[in-house]
C-alpha cells in the first residue's frame, strides 16, 4: 500500500527484552499516555512509550509578559505541568516519543490576547507575539518530532470549535475557555479566514502550518480536532481537504476520538476509514478516552476499538488521554484506580499487547515542506458506471449521485450527519439519508436534508439548452429551497420548495425553473441544499430549444439592410416550466411591459419571457 512519497509503509514486528518495558515497546507505532496531575508518574514507563503534556506545553501555561499586560515576553517551560518534564522523560529511554501540545488553539492563550482583559490589544501586537511564542518553542525544542499544530479550528455552523473568537462548548460539552476573555486577534493575526461560497478558506490555519514548516523542517505536523468521529466528521475531512488545497504542509491528521463511547466496531472502523481516505493523510488517534463507570462497558469499547488502531497501517500512532481514574479530564475515564487495581480495560489492554505486539503496522511519515503528492487519489464515479445522459427529456433519481473517490476534490456529497437515517437500507455505508418515498411512495428519496448538504451527479449534457427543469419534492417545512451548480457554477436561482403539508413528507409536488444554457459535455451537477428539510425524489430536464431557422432559399439577396424593430414571438413561462402563451412583441423589454400593462398573467410570483427566434429568456416578476 503506497500512500505518497512522502509517506512510505513499514512495520516493525521485532520485540525488544526491556525491563518493565511499555506495553507498544518493540512494535509498529507508539502507545502513549499524558501526564498526571500536572506530573510524570514514576510507571509512565511502565505502560506508555509516548507522552504529551496535557496542558503544560499549551501556550497560555508557559507565556507572560514581564509586566501583566504589556512588557517583554517571558516563557516557564517547566511549570506545573512540566512541558519541559515531559519533553526529558522521552529523552531518557530508546523508543520513547513526545508530542508537542499545541502551538495554536483558541482556548488556554495567554491573558494578555484577550480583547476585554488587555483593552489595548492589536491585530499587529497578537501577530508579533504569536511569532515570538513560535520562535522561543523552536528555540528551546528544536528537534520536536510530533507537532499538534493547530487544535480545534473546525467552524462548526456558528462558531470554531474553541475560543478564538467566542467560547464553544468543547469536547463532550467540556469547555475550557475563558468566558471572560473576550475572544482574541489569533485568526486576523495569521492571515483571517476567507469564506468562499459559503465553505471557510482557514486562512489562518494553512498560515500557522507554515510558520511551523519553517521551525521544523523535520518534524510531523498534525492538525488535531474532537467530534470528529460524529458531529463534525464532514467538516473536519473538509478542513483538512480545503487547508491542504492551499497549501498548508500538514502531515497528518489527530483524530481526539473522545467521541467513540458506545461506538461498535464496524462503525468505528469505517468511519475511520472514510476519514483517511477523503483526506488521503495517515491518522493519529490523540487524546483517546471512554467515560464509562462501567468496566465491563470501557473494556468492551477498548476491544471494540483498540485493534483496528494497532492493527492499521495509516494510523501512526495512539495516546490515551490519561490513565488513572479521578485524575482525568472527564470522570471515568481512568483505566488504573488511584490504588493501582486495574480496570478491566487496562487489564485487556495489557494482556491484548501481549499476544498481538506484532500485528502492528504503521506509515512513517516524512515531512515534505508544503506539497502532498497523493498515489492514492481517485475520482468520484457515476452510480452506475456511466453518466447519465441529458439530451432531450430526461430523468436524475436523487439516489443516484456519484460514487465518492479518495483525495480532494473526490468527494460525491456532504451531509450534516455521518450516518444514513433512512429507511430504506439503500447506500448504508454514506451520509445521505435515504428513504421511501416519491410521488407512489414506491421509490427511493432524499430526505433528512440540512442547510449546506449537497449531493453531486456526472452528467453528460448533449444539447445546449435552454432547459426546464422539474423537481418531484416534499416538505413540512416553510423556509425549504435548494440550488443548482454545473462544475460549482450555479446554473439556476435558489428554488423554493413549498410546504406539502404539515408534518406531512409524503405529499410529493413538482416545482420547476429554467436553465438558459449550459456547455455540452461530461460535466458535475451539484443539488446543494440552501433552506434545508425537505425530500428529493428526482429531477427532470427537458430541453426547450427554439426550432432551427429554415435554411434559406437559392437566389435570395444577402446583403439587405435589416430593420431591428420588428416584431417577434415570446413565449410566456412558469416556474414549473409550462408555457402559458405567446405574444409579438418588438423586444423582450416590450414584452414584459405589454404582459404587465394587460394583466395576462394573474397570479403573483416568478415566470420567464422566451424569444422565440433567439432562445434567450429573462425572468419576470408578477406582484399583485
């Protein structure tokens, strides 16, 4: 399995004879643990080949200034959580490993960043000290080996997923940031973040994994981030995606996975999967834990689990985010009691390295500046091999969008849940939500659609246009719509879908609207959801292109002057695409005027004007 250059598979399988050795000593990857209490137990050693600070190195515990808010900066690097400590302790025996915990994050920053707690705080004084807190971490760990980068970033629908800005809520709903800060100047400092079509650039983002590079041209540079094995995974594999297309040098992928309580095995799996695959970046398993008094529930999640990390060759390493029980960051989630007795998940654990130390396998990863090279990227494939056809009249099922590919770019959808609620078992292993449904309740649709899931279609469109367009749709809702792009092009309006009934989804209508022209070819068609919740069960396009002119008779004169003012046919048009009339008008502007000053149409609401000697149309607004 060949991932890129600058990622190359390897497994070590050879066993090492080491006193008290570590339960991953002598295998593929590293597992790790944190410090305790602000300490480094005396059997971190004992269990763990790995240790990240658990907040000791995060940049609010080591930077001041030399007077409160203003002065020259000032770094403890040893505090009371020993960043320094933990550094040493891996230091002190071959095979151990540290990670740098974190450089940026919007949570746990220093005071002096803070809008309400430092009034005289600037764009310019935030960008000037995040240089020096970069500058005075590489001055004192040069040779770092594992980097989190940047910690918790994902915009997540009203907020980033920490205190950059505002306070969020946090892993498992466990905040740490200050509400009394005030938010800070970090994004706007790094660069902003640029939203485009509604999807954010992270800006800042791809700035600090280069301000990283130029620190550490040898280390592995990690973005890390929670929910991202449920709430966010879409989003994540989206930042990720977006971050490396301008150019961020990240390396790989920490997936915090404090979310995996209860997950089974198959979905925790494929889940996982998809992750790495879409973002073609092996995965790092960063700050792993499950709250759980139970301990026959814990080892079971840790069965569950544990293996396919071990045994898995994109995931280049583990950390368990703490190990004895009341000393942890959430309750239960300690796997050794404050006594030493075991919990049946540590008890597992031990007993699991044992006997499958050599299962393990691994990628190691060479940093390569700021360019990713995928050998593993694939196009996302039409549902049934081929694409569909658009020629004269034809037929999208809404189940039939692409078949997703792997790398940027490859993606076929993006739904707001990572599960498919439908009901109809169709697609199980994807995001959108399938259900029964359609106009005889017989068919398959899309449902459950929240505002920004998109679905994508290879279409082969054979005819120019113009064409209507015929949607089959439901909704309870009173604010549903959606839109239309050809190649992330909008091609139509944002299309209004009336409410069908209340908390009725199964009475179907059509609504329609008009598609001026589009280029032949293969091309993408997006159906992005804008107004959300309602259900899709197929489109229609129909090509409505005027007649050819008749060819011209031998013998007629050419070169005559033509008057421009003659009167020509316009079609009158609905939004469902039906033709309600025609008249002559001598311009399409005369004709709206002579449809308006007549009252030819009488209902309100949005229809088209068509030449009928030229194809062009142009919407027409009726208030009455």
């Amino acid at each position: 399995m060949n991932f890129t250059k600058a990622v190359a598979l390897f497994a070590l399988t050879g066993l090492i004879s080491v006193a008290n050795a570590a339960l991953a000593d002598g295998g593929a990857k590293f597992l790790g643990n944190i410090t305790t209490s602000g300490q480094v137990r005396d059997d971190m050693g004992t269990y763990w080949n790995q240790i990240t600070a658990e907040n000791g190195c995060k940049w609010g515990s080591i930077h001041s200034l030399s007077n409160g808010n203003s002065g020259t900066s000032k770094f403890a690097w040893d505090n009371y959580d020993k960043c320094y400590g933990a550094y040493q302790w891996s230091k002190q025996a071959p095979g151990r490993h540290f990670k740098f915990h974190a450089l940026v994050w919007g949570s746990q920053y220093p005071n002096f960043l803070c809008k309400k707690k430092n009034p005289n705080i600037t764009v310019e004084k935030t960008k000037q000290y995040i240089t020096e807190w970069f500058d005075a971490v590489a001055a004192k760990f040069p040779d770092l080996e594992y980097i989190d980068v940047v910690n918790e970033a994902i915009w997540a629908g009203n907020n980033y997923h920490s205190g950059y800005g505002k306070p969020a809520q946090g892993a498992e709903g466990r905040s740490t940031d200050d509400t009394e800060c005030g938010g800070s100047y970090i994004i706007e400092a790094l660069g902003g973040d640029r939203v485009v079509n509604g999807k954010h650039q992270y800006d800042f983002i791809t700035t600090a994994f280069k301000m990283a590079r130029e620190r550490w041209p040898n280390a592995i540079l990690i973005y890390n981030d929670y929910n991202t094995l449920t709430w966010q995974m879409n989003e994540g594999i989206e930042l990720v995606q977006t971050i490396i297309k301008n150019g961020a040098p990240v390396d790989a992928y920490g997936q915090q996975a404090h979310d995996c309580k209860g997950m089974s095995k198959s979905d925790f799996e494929s889940k996982l999967t998809r992750i790495h695959n879409e973002t073609g970046l092996p995965l790092f398993i960063t700050e792993y834990d499950i709250s759980q008094a139970d301990d026959n529930a814990q080892k079971n999640d840790y069965a569950n689990q544990i293996p396919f990390m071990w045994e898995t060759e994109w995931i280049a390493g583990i950390t368990i985010w703490g190990y004895i029980n009341g000393s942890t960051w959430a309750s239960n989630t300690g796997i050794i009691q404050p006594n030493g007795q075991k919990r049946a998940a540590m008890v597992w654990l031990e007993e699991y390295f044992k006997n499958n130390l050599s299962k393990g396998k691994s990628v190691k990863i060479t940093p390569n500046g700021t360019e990713i090279v995928y050998s593993k990227e694939k196009e996302q494939e039409p549902y049934n091999g081929t694409a569909i056809v658009i020629d004269v009249k034809d037929t999208i099922q809404a189940e039939h969008y692409d078949k997703a590919g792997i790398g940027f770019g490859n993606d076929s959808y993006s739904d707001g849940s990572s599960d498919n609620k439908g009901d109809a078992n169709f697609r199980m292993d994807e995001g959108v939500d399938i259900y029964w449904g359609g106009t005889d309740m017989k068919g398959l649709v899309i449902g459950y659609t929240e505002p920004g899931d998109w679905v994508e279609y290879t279409v082969d469109f054979k005819q120019k246009g113009p064409y209507t367009i015929k949607a089959v749709v439901s909704s309870a809702n009173e604010n549903s719509s959606f839109k239309l792009y050809v190649d992330d092009v909008p091609i139509t309006d944002e299309m209004i879908v009336p409410k069908t009934g209340d908390e009725d989804w199964n009475t179907y209508q059509e609504i329609g609207g008009i598609v001026d022209s589009v280029s032949t070819g293969k091309h993408i068609l997006k159906v992005e959801s804008v107004g959300g919740w309602f259900n899709l069960d197929y489109i229609i396009f129909e090509n409505v292109a005027p007649p050819e002119a008749p060819e011209e008779p031998e013998g007629i004169v050419k070169n005559v002057k033509m008057v421009t003012n003659m009167a020509a046919d316009y079609d009158i048009i609905d939004i469902r695409g039906k033709r309600l009339g025609r008249l002559s008008a001598r311009s399409t502007q005369d004709a709206i005027k002579t449809i308006k000053e007549n009252s030819m149409i009488k209902s309100s609401g949005i229809y088209y004007i068509r030449s009928r000697a030229t194809g062009k149309i142009q919407s027409l607004r009726i208030a009455k």
